[in-house]
C-alpha cells in the first residue's frame, strides 16, 4: 500500500474500530514462515552467543549445561506462546507496546514499547563491537600475523569500523524485506553449517581417541537436580535471557508476513525450538571433546571462557579453524542487521499510534520500511557505542548487563497482558487454558522473579565490572536511569500528546471472539 508523503495514516484502517489496530504502510505479505525463523535465528546470533557463554556456564554447573539450557529454554517458550496468542488476535507491528496497551492502557503499554526500544538499541552497539574485534581477529588468522588483532584495542579504529558496519546494517534494513531476507539467508545459512560441522568434528575426534579430554556422554547431563545449588540453577535461568533473546523479532514482523495471524507465532515457535536444539548439540559435543576441567583446552579454563569457540577451533578443525571465527563475524554481522528490524518497527508503531512524535510514523515511499525509526535506531546506537568506548569498555559492559533487567521487563509485561486480555476466556476450552493462562503466567512469573533478583543483586557495588555510583552497582544505576528516562519522557509525551494516553488512537478492548458474542 502506497502511503503519501511516505507517512502512515494515523487513523484506522476501513472496517476497524476507532482505537483500534491499523495498517501502517508496510510491505504486507512479504516475508513467510522459513524467511521469519531464519531472521530470527539471525537475531538470537547462536554462534557468538553460545561461544560467549558456554564457558562461564560450564564453570558454574559443569556438566550440567545441556540440563541448564532446557531450563532456560522454559520461560522463553512459555513467554513465546502467549506472544502467539497475543499475535493471532492482534498483529500489528507495535507487539509489545501495542498488546500491553490494548490489555492494561496506554501507560503500561508505552513503558512495554520503551523497554523493547531499549534493549535493542543497546545490544545493537553491542553486536557491532563484536563485529569488529572478530574481524580484526579472523584477519590476523588468514594473514598470521596475530598483531593485527590488537588494532581492534585502539578506540579510534574500533569506532570507525564499527560505524562502518552499523552504516551497511543500516542500509540493507532501510531497504525492502526482501532484501534482509536474501542477505540472512545466506549468513544464516553458512554460521549454522559452520556450527554443525564443528560441532560433527569434535564427536568424531571423541570416537577417534584424539580429543582434548574426552568425557563420555551421559544422560545424568539433563538433570537439572543434579546441579549443585539453586544459585547455579537461577543464573542458568539469567543466561537464558542472553542466549535466546531475539526471537521476537518474528512478531515485530507480522505486518509484513504472509498469514500474519499465524506465520510470526508459527516463525517464534519454530526459531526457539530450533536455537536449543542447536545449543543442545554444539553444548554435548564440546563437553564430549574438551571436557570441563581447567586445562588448556578444557571448558572450566577461566582463559578460554569468553571464547570457547576460538580456542577449540584449532584442535578440533585444524587449518580450517578460521571458518569459526569467520561464523562468529558472521553470526554478529547478521544479527546487527536483522536487530533493527525490532525498534524501527515498534517505534513506527508508537509514532503511528500518536505515543511518539508523528516523524516516527514515516514509511519509506520506495520500499515501505520505518525509514525514519531504522535511522533513529541506528544513530542512537552508534552514539552510545562511539562515546561508551571512549569513556570505558567497563560502562559499555555494565550497559549490555543492564539489557538482562530491561528484557525481563518488556518479555514480563507483555506475558503478563497475554493472561490478563484474555481474562474472560480463560476456561472456554482446555487450549485456552494452557495457552492464554498456565502458561504465559508461569513465563511472566519467573521473568519477574528475574527481573526482581537481579535489580537487588545489581545494587551491589561488586556486581558486574564492580564500578559504583554512590556506593549503588552502576548496572543497578544504569538500569534504574533506563526506566527512569522512559517514565519521564512518557510523561512529556502524555503533556505533548494526550490522545493516546486517552485511548483516544490504541484503545484497551477485549478480545475479538468476545466482541462477536455481543448482540
């Protein structure tokens, strides 16, 4: 749908309620079920995520990680099927801010929508300063010249190569759907063969005697009890956060998918699945391969922990060891780009609904994308990135820390309006049950209980790099000064805006099959 001015109308689509759900302009029916699990696959990065955090999990559970993904892997599948819900009867790009509006009012809504915001903008600076020390890194590989790995040290390079790969993000997620589809089929593509044939090789050296310490598998691994404490069960909880956050982004796509009622929970449903079915192999056949004690090569090596894959790469593939890291550039790469998709998107939706100023409503008269929300996004995140990685690596840090409290924020919120919308169909059937309460409460529930231990643990001076403020942790300050932005600009917002905080544009209702049963 062509849209004048490149603006989406703020009003509803024909046919739909006033303060109901509207179109926005967006290229509809262009991404199906396979291009929405592979852009959220992109967005989750298993190569680089599962390399960053398989160590510092070994170190606290042991063998024990395969249990620990399965019972991290709970909350996000149960958060994913309210999302499937909350989507089947509501598609619209805003997802969390447009479903917790529409379940609690404007005001919880708006701080769902920031929340998300938040969070990706945030990682965004993350993933592209992976980006540039895996490249620097692969390079100092291929050429054997390990110096050139250090340049990725110097803050002036760093930042340049790093705005250099959010400019090429940028660029391709401005442009059609079509394109981000083709780019992350082919880097999707490649980082899981990687991953797969790295993950084959290290058990054919197990079966073949040459591996570091082989360890032979055992099916007490899955055995969550058999971890040592609770403390060890609920940071594997915390990791789960990091390890398959992204996989919203197929929701923030709806408008945009073919079938949207059933494509983007379909696409949630299918990604998580997928993404643990991967840890869960790569997690064995290193634990198989290397073991879990503190030598050389072991997994509880406290100098390879933050990057196992790097360090076993050249034992278990040899001379092609740089395809490792070539797929962690790869899987950072990917990510940044197909990250985009969830803030343009949201904030598109919150500038169309009149919760943020109409220049966020713009679409792209060429290729029908947030054209003016993907630019915001992405200056946003070059900013933070290029003055964090002058001040201190430690804020950057203690910034991407503070993303764990903002996703247990906008994941709670938004399973919390799941149950809550649906109240009066709770028990209609069995499925609705399950679907609509057990299970969205228990995710939130948990996300919650996350949400609430890490915000008092944070306040701990100790807690992450161990920087303070005023004897508070600084990733308790940063996270309590996220929110606190939020709160005031929302504020600002209602003062400049009041139709949407009067439900005026996104009103609360009920759900639809309840509005069909009304004489």
């Amino acid at each position: 749908m062509s849209v004048p001015g490149g603006t989406a109308p703020l009003a509803p689509a024909a046919g739909d309620d006033a303060g109901g759900i509207s179109r926005k302009g967006l290229s509809a029916g262009t991404v199906g079920l396979l291009g929405a699990v592979v852009i959220g696959i992109s967005c989750i990065a298993p190569a680089y995520t599962l390399t960053a955090a398989l160590g510092p999990t070994v170190s606290e559970v042991g063998v024990q990680v395969p249990a620990i993904i399965l019972v991290g892997f709970i909350p996000m599948l149960l958060v994913a099927f309210g999302y499937r819900e909350l989507n089947r009867e509501m598609p619209d790009s805003g997802t969390s801010f447009t479903w917790a509006a529409r379940a609690f009012g404007p005001w919880v809504g708006w701080m769902a929508g920031w929340g998300l915001v938040a969070a990706t903008i945030l990682v965004l600076s993350n993933l592209a300063g992976i980006a540039v020390d895996f490249l620097f890194l692969l390079i100092a590989q291929l050429s054997g010249v390990p110096e050139i790995a250090d340049l990725a040290a110097n803050p002036v390079i760093n930042v340049v190569v790093c705005l250099l790969f959010m400019a090429g993000a940028t660029f391709v997620s401005y442009r059609d759907m079509q394109t981000t589809q083709k780019l992350q089929y082919v880097l999707v593509g490649f980082q899981v063969l990687v991953l797969v044939i790295f993950a084959g090789a290290a058990l054919v050296g197990f079966s073949q005697g040459s591996a570091f310490d082989a360890t032979a598998f055992d099916l007490s691994w899955f055995n969550p009890f058999a971890v040592s404490s609770f403390s060890a069960v609920a940071a594997g909880l915390s990791l789960s956060i990091f390890i398959f956050w992204g996989w919203d982004v197929t929701l923030t796509m709806n408008e945009e998918t073919k079938n949207p009622e059933k494509t983007p929970g379909r696409a949630a449903t299918l990604t998580v699945v997928t993404i643990v079915v991967l840890y869960l192999l790569i997690s064995i056949a290193l634990l198989m391969y290397a073991g879990t004690g503190d030598g050389e090569f072991g997994l509880g090596n406290p100098d390879i922990q933050d990057n196992v894959f790097f360090a076993l790469a050249g034992p278990i593939l040899g001379p092609l060891a740089f395809l490792v890291s070539l797929a962690v550039l790869t899987s950072s790469a990917a990510s940044l780009q197909s990250t985009f998709v969830g803030p343009a998107r949201t904030l598109l939706a919150m500038g169309h609904y009149g919760a943020l100023p109409r220049r966020f409503a713009e679409v792209s008269p060429r290729f029908f994308t947030p054209g003016f929300a993907t630019l915001v996004s992405a200056f946003v995140a070059s900013a933070f990135y290029a003055v964090m990685r002058f001040v201190s690596e430690n804020v950057l840090w203690d910034t991407i820390t503070t993303l764990g409290m903002m996703i247990c924020f906008y994941y709670g919120i938004t399973a919390f309006a799941c149950v809550w919308y649906f109240r009066r169909q709770w028990f209609d059937s069995v499925r609705s049950a399950v679907f609509t309460l057990i299970f969205p409460l228990l995710g939130g529930v948990i996300l919650a209980i996350l949400f609430v231990t890490t915000l008092l643990d944070s306040m701990d001076p100790d807690y992450g790099s161990g920087s303070s403020i005023g004897g508070l942790g600084l990733v308790f300050v940063l996270g309590m000064v996220i929110i606190v932005v939020g709160v005031v600009i929302m504020v600002w917002q209602a003062v400049k805006r009041p139709d949407f905080f009067r439900g005026r544009t996104l009103a609360m209702a009920a759900p639809e099959s309840l509005r069909r049963r009304r004489p």
